[in-house]
C-alpha cells in the first residue's frame, strides 16, 4: 500500500497540516466512520446464534469511543471498576457490562456486585473471596449476583510478543483445567451458580488456527458445565501493523466460516444454546486512529540518521515495551510525501531514555525539521497506555467525524492539571 492516509480518506478532505496546527502535537486522531465499520464488522462474527462482542475496553477507554461501541451494538468487558465507571457513564447499561478482572480487592467486587454487573474470577482465591463477598454483603441464595462466571486457562496461548500471551502453562490467567472440580466445591460452599466461563488466548494473532482450536478446546471443557448461559471466547484479532508492506487484513470471512461448524457441533449435544461472545479490544479501534506528531530535529550520529519528534514513548509506549512496529507517514504541507525514494532512518521521541524509539533503521522518505511524522494504527493501547514521564502533559484526541467535521474528544492535559495532585 502506498499510502493508508489517503487510501483510506482519513482525514475525510481535512488538511493535517490544518489540524496540527489548530490542536497541537502530539496529537491522537480518530476516524468515526472507520471505528464504526470495525465494531460494527466484529458484531457479526456470527450471525447463526446468539452472540455479543465485547469490545475489552482497556484498548481505548475515551467515553466518545464506547459510544461509539454503544450506539454500533457491542456489550463490554471491563477489568477495573474505573473501567465499569467510564461505560456506565458512556451509557452503558449494566446488563451490557462483563467485569472481568484479575487480583482485584473485596471492593471492587463489592463494586460490580451493587451495579449488578456479570462478573469472571480469574482464579480459585477471587472465586472464593467473590462467594465470601455475597455472603458479607447478606445476598439472597437466589439474588442474581451469585451468579458469576469462571476465566479458563485454556492450555494454550498466542499472541505478538511473550508479554501479551495471556494463555498457556506460563501465564498469570485463569483456572487450569485441573482445577475445575474446585470450583464446583467452592459454588457449593457459597451457593454460586457459574452461568459462564470465559477465556483469553492473548493479542494479536493474524492466523486464525490457534484461536479456533482454543475456541473447539473450551467447548470441550463447557461440556463439564451444565446450562451455560454464556460462552466466551475471548479477544486478540489482529490488524495489519505492516499495511504500507502490504500486510493482508485479518481473514475474518475465512474465520468466521470455519468458526461455524464448530459452534455447530457443541449446539448439536450441548441441551441448550448459550449465548455465545468474544472480547475484541485491539481490533475495534487500533485503525481508526493516528498520531500526529512534529518533527524537531534531524541529527547524524555515527552514521545513523535520527529524526527527532514529539511522539515520546509516554505518548506511545507500545515500540519501547514490546518492540511494536507501527508505520509511520511523512506530512508535508499537508501531503503525504511519496514512498518511491526511501532511505534508512530512526525515529525517535523527546523523552530522556534510549529506549524511546518509535522506528529503528526504518526505509522511509526523507523526513526535514517541520514535517509532520503520522504514525499508524494507534487507537489501541496507546492513549489508554499514555503516561506523564518527563513531566509531559498528555496529549489531546480529536475525532474527525463522519461528516468531516474535527471535534476535540479529550482535552490535551496541562501542567495544572499536573500539579493539582501536590
Ligand atoms: C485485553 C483483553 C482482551 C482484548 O484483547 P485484544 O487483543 O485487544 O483483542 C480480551 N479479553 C481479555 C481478558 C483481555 O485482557
């Protein structure tokens, strides 16, 4: 791909020169009409049974996005009450939330216990702190929130880079299969009742093999549980980080095809038909957003070339904790600058560590001081991701809507607001 930027109209006729200047850099921008088509896309990821995708909102939490994800008719999973906070007051109703932390404390249970929200115990000790919760809280043996479901270490995992498997022998998540007639004891004890269970193989796969095999494994494990009211199949599609080299998008008609007989074959014997989910985070958001970020000054140093911009590793933080790639276009006056000429360079942030690296020895044109350098597919942890370091503000978000029009969707942070917390 030559370029995404005006292949895909994303700044739908405004000139980013225009918009930079205006709001600042960095600067985080979002396409409505793009973000739609994405939530909207995972919504019917199958059409043949009840299902819901839960858009994991940790990938981007800005309350204009989640509704978005309201208003295009995913549900979400949150893992915080900070999480559930921001959908309730996106408009979520309760029903339309999944609570599904991990290591969290009696109040947060407590929390999504008096919201009425569905929640997942991630382990044997919160299963049985969430049974002594109901109990201390006086709940009815029939109150709805004794009902409550279980994530499953499904044996398995994939992902991108070791730090985002969250399944597998090796990880922090979930129950292991092994221990699954404990939590039948401890439902016992409590008078729980597990409506579902939920599973999470890890971020970022393009080939859909793994996760289909994890979604035929967990249906073997559903088998052991009698009227699942829900099966969850966790998030983790990928999107094309290397689309200017032409990298393909996920196959989702491929996966939804061969996803289908599979669920065919558990509705076959199961007795009943649960409601069926997959927890998409970094699929509903990472293309529908680019930094925008300046270019302060060029310098040689032994032969490398560094391009200097104010994309920090606080504004991003994904290339410097798990080595991510994301393409970077050159602005200049307010047109993308022309691929033919490439020539090796690293970009960099302003941060003070040499590890705040946007792009190592990467072919791009030749970037000038004043360009702007606009980095791709960062709707996904990266605002949600953004820290302070160096004392820097973070950022603003604009989202150019469908109808063209640039609206600021989180104020840039200042210094005050900085120094309010002393
Ligand atoms: C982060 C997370 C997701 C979303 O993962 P993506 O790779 O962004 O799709 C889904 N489920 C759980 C439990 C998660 O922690």
């Amino acid at each position: 791909m030559n370029s995404y930027i005006n292949s895909s109209n994303f700044f739908e006729g405004n000139n980013p020169e225009k918009i930079a200047a205006e709001y600042g850099t960095p600067l985080y921008v979002y396409n409505e009409r793009i973000l739609r088509s994405h939530m909207d896309s995972v919504a019917k990821v199958i059409t043949k049974y009840p299902y819901t995708a839960n858009y994991s909102v940790k990938a981007n939490t800005n309350i204009h996005i989640l509704k978005l994800a309201l208003e295009e008719g995913n549900n979400c999973d949150a893992m915080s009450a900070g999480e559930i906070q921001m959908l309730l007051a996106a408009g979520f109703p309760e029903e339309r939330i999944f609570f599904v932390p991990n290591n969290v404390a009696q109040e947060e249970l407590e929390f999504a216990i008096h919201n009425g929200i569905m929640t997942s115990l991630d382990s044997l000790a919160q299963l049985e702190l969430y049974g002594e919760t109901c109990n201390s809280l006086g709940l009815n043996d029939d109150d709805r929130s004794r009902r409550c479901a279980v994530r499953i270490n499904p044996g398995v995992g994939a992902g991108h880079h070791e730090k985002v498997v969250t399944g597998g022998k090796k990880t922090k998540f979930g129950i292991a299969e092994e221990d699954i007639p404990q939590i039948f004891e401890i439902c016992k004890k409590y008078n729980l009742t597990i409506a579902g269970i939920n599973q999470h193989i890890g971020s970022l796969f393009m080939d859909p093999t793994p996760y289909l095999d994890a979604v035929t494994n967990l249906l073997r494990i559903a088998r052991g549980f009698s009227n699942l009211e829900f099966i969850d199949f966790g998030g983790g599609y990928g999107i094309p980080y290397h689309k200017l080299d032409d990298e393909k998008d996920f196959p989702m008609e491929d996966f939804k095809k061969k996803l289908e007989p599979i669920l065919d074959d558990f509705v076959k014997d199961y007795g009943s038909t649960p409601l069926f989910k997959s927890e998409p985070g970094r699929f509903c958001v990472a293309e529908g957003s680019v930094i925008l970020g300046r270019v302060q000054a060029v310098k040689q140093n032994a032969g490398n070339v560094y391009c200097g911009t104010d994309v920090g590793m606080n504004v991003l933080v994904r290339p410097s904790m798990y080595d991510s790639w994301h393409d970077i276009e050159v602005i200049r006056d307010g047109n993308v600058v022309s691929r033919d000429n490439l020539k090796e360079q690293t970009v960099t942030g302003n941060i003070c560590e040499s590890g705040d690296i946007l792009a190592k020895n990467r072919p791009l044109p030749e970037i000038k001081r004043g360009d702007l350098a606009c980095i791709l597919d960062t709707g996904a942890y990266g605002w949600s991701m953004c820290s302070t370091y160096n004392s820097r503000p973070r950022p603003a978000e604009v989202m150019i809507c469908k109808d063209g029009s640039v609206k600021v969707i989180r104020r840039r942070e200042t210094i005050e607001d900085l120094m309010k917390l002393f």
